[in-house]
C-alpha cells in the first residue's frame, strides 16, 4: 500500500516536472515581460486595460503629441487595440456588412493599430496624434458588439 502511494506521488511529480518543462519551452524564445518599454521622452503615457468586454485607459483625454499607449490584456482571450480618430460616437461606428466588426476604413479619419495579442500580455506603441476625437476599441470580431470601445480625446 505504501509502496503504491510512494509510486503514485512520483508519478504526479513526473507529470508536474513535465508540465514545467513544456511551458518553459512554449514561452522560450520569446521571453518579453509584460513590463513595456519606457515611453520616449515627451510622449504622454496611457494605460489601457483591455479585458471581456470593455476597454479601460487610465485617462479619458491627452495633450495632442506624441502619445504612448501600453495595452495590458487582463482578459482571457487574445485582444487588439485601435485608436481611430473620428466624429463618430464611440458606440456608433460604421460595421462591415456581416456585422461583426468595424470598417474601419470607413470610420476612421485616421487609424492607428496595436495588433492582437494574447491574454497575460503588455503592448505598447507610440503615435504622433492632433486634436480631436477618438475611439480606443478591439476589433477581433464580436469584441465591439460585446462593448470593447470608449470614447477619447486629444485636446
Ligand atoms: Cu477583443
């Protein structure tokens, strides 16, 4: 009886030791921490948590110039961020016809784009941006629907 015990905890580590071994490797190669780069100097720094469903800056408006965003995916599900400037109310972007996400082409003035990426993660990237409005949203299809946007400003 003790003997089975003692061979099924060494099994139990073996798998464990196993598991181990195979996330080291899933992660090697690529071991970016979720810390980002520092802004360059002069950019305005925003922090954007994106998570199901909702995207979340830690500023609703910044000084137009160069502007650094850090996307954190607290969510559990790959995510994207688009900085789209427009007129348009945040919840009233145009869709592509089959519904599922934002045409981007035809609601943006201009658009900036931090592409998908997985859950855990930190991007981020810095973009030279003018006065005006914008829209901060994620455009995997579905995202926006299930209320993946907020309204911005640059003054
Ligand atoms: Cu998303």
């Amino acid at each position: 009886m003790a003997f089975k015990r003692v061979l099924r905890v060494q099994l139990l580590l073996g798998v464990a030791l196993l598991a181990a071994a195979l996330a080291a490797f899933a992660c090697g190669g690529d071991d970016e921490e979720v810390q980002p780069t520092a802004p360059p100097s002069g950019a305005t720094s925003v922090r954007v948590v994106l998570d199901e469903w909702s995207v979340t800056p830690n500023v609703s408006s910044v000084p137009a110039g160069r502007v650094t965003f850090e996307a954190v995916n607290e969510g559990a599900a790959p995510h994207e961020l688009v900085v789209l400037k427009t007129d348009l109310p945040a919840d009233g972007l145009i869709m592509q016809t089959d519904g599922g996400k934002v045409d981007e082409e035809a609601s943006a003035e201009m658009m900036w784009e931090i592409e998908e990426f997985p859950a855990g993660r930190a991007e981020s990237a810095t973009y030279e941006l003018s006065r005006g409005k914008y829209v901060l949203f994620c455009n995997i299809s579905g995202h926006y629907k299930l209320g993946m946007f907020v309204g911005f400003q640059v003054q």
